[in-house]
C-alpha cells in the first residue's frame, strides 16, 4: 500500500475515471508516494480539495496547467 494512503482511498483512485486529470495526478501520486500535503501546498490548496480531485473532482483552471505539467513529469 502506498505510504499514507488507505487501502480505501487507493481502491477509490484506482476506480475513478483516469480521463480526468486530478485522478491521473492522484494515481501517479499514489504510485510514488507523494503525500497529499505535498501536493496541497505545491498548489496553495486545502488538502480536502486534493483529495476531491484525486477522486474525480472538478479542478479549478488555474491549476490545470500546472497540475498537466506536474502529471507529465512524474509520469
């Protein structure tokens, strides 16, 4: 299991839609072991909403860029 991850929490990621692109960030963050408050403050966001996109959330477009970049590097 991912390290500060539940199982849970994985098994939801895994079962979200990987076309949106908060879900894709939280696979490939599951996938390294990048803790959602790494995450939250790399985009100055509340880690509730880090955990909202993992899951399939909307993202606000003013991180779509960044969070594209981020998905690509990592990837």
């Amino acid at each position: 299991m991912a390290k500060g991850y539940s199982s849970d929490f994985v098994n939801e990621v895994n079962s979200a839609d990987d076309k949106k692109l908060g879900v894709r960030l939280g696979l490939v963050c599951i996938r390294r072991n990048i803790p959602v408050v790494d995450v939250a403050e790399f985009f100055d966001v509340s880690r509730t909403s880090v955990y909202a996109w993992f899951r399939g959330g909307n993202v606000d477009t003013k991180h779509t860029d960044k969070m594209q970049k981020l998905v690509d590097k990592l990837s």
